[in-house]
C-alpha cells in the first residue's frame, strides 16, 4: 500500500505548552488523590492506564470528538462496566475474557455514543489488572474510572479554556 499524503506540520508551541500543562496536572492530580486517599502503594491502584491515553486526547486534541466529555467520563464508565462485567463471568483473567471485555466495551461505546479508544484499556483493566483491581467488583466503575474520568474533565475544562485561542476551547458539545 503506498501512502499519498503528506506528515502534518508540527503543532504550534503554545498548543504544545497547553497539552503539557494539562496532562500534567490532570494526572498528577489523579495520583494526589489516590496518596490523600491512602490508595497509593507501589502500584497506584487511583491511576490507571488508561488516563494516560485519556490525557493525550483530552489536553492534545481537545476538540477531538474522542475528547468530548460524554466520550471521556461515558466511555470509561461504560467500559468499566463492561470489563468488571466480563471478569465475574469468566471468574479469572485469560486470552478469552480480555478479547471478549475489549470487543464488548468497544461495541456498548458505539451504542451508547461515548467512543473512547482509552475505554477498551479501562475494559481490559478490569480483567487484567490483578487481585487488587477483581476485589473492587463494581466499585472499580466508581473509584478509581469515574472519579479519575471527573478529575481529567474538571482539568480540561480549566485548562483548555485558559487558552485565547478559540480553536482550544473545551468541550465542543456535553451530550
């Protein structure tokens, strides 16, 4: 297959400047949380994966469709659902649970409209991220997707709208 087009010009730096401090403080505000809350260990169960993924898209592209809120705080929730869900049923972690929580969670996010490609890894956490993680049950919807899904939202929110630049301001639409 040969590729016609052409790599797009590197983004301004104030745009550059913008998504760090964004991402920056929106997981690190996470990861605060989860040390005030007495949840952080070596693996800081407050902090998942998938927010980082969720910070590249809600402080690197805030107008990005994926980005929008009803996408950030709905797709994780959905997934999360999804994911917990899938490991009750198959009771342990295996190629089959986490292929089956992936697929369903992406499937529940084109339903309900919330796509979130950081969701399918919140799906995936549910089934792959250890005793820790299986003892929450549905708890893991709450704390740490939903909490974690409203601290990057509140962040972004500020942030993005700090900006002059009209083409940052966030979000686009809410539902």
């Amino acid at each position: 297959m040969k590729a016609t087009g052409e790599c797009p010009p590197r983004k301004p730096i104030s745009k550059i400047i913008w998504s760090w401090i964004g991402a920056f403080l929106g997981i690190h505000l996470i990861a605060t949380l989860g040390q005030y809350f007495e949840l952080v260990s070596i693996d800081n169960l407050f902090l998942i994966g998938s927010f980082g993924a969720s910070a590249v898209l809600v402080y690197g592209a805030p107008m990005a469709e994926f980005s929008q809120p009803r996408n950030l705080v709905g797709g994780h929730l959905v997934s999360a659902v999804v994911g917990v869900t899938v490991f009750m049923l198959f009771e342990e972690p295996s190629i089959l649970a986490s292929s089956t929580s992936v697929s369903l969670a992406i499937a529940a996010m084109h339903f309900t409209r919330t796509l979130h490609p950081p969701g399918g890894a919140t799906a995936l956490i549910a089934v792959i991220g250890g005793d820790k993680v299986h003892s929450l049950g549905y708890e893991y919807v709450l704390s740490p997707v939903l909490v974690g899904a409203l601290v990057m939202l509140l962040v972004a929110l500020l942030v993005n709208n700090l900006s002059t630049n009209p083409k940052r301001h966030y979000p686009v639409y809410w539902l």
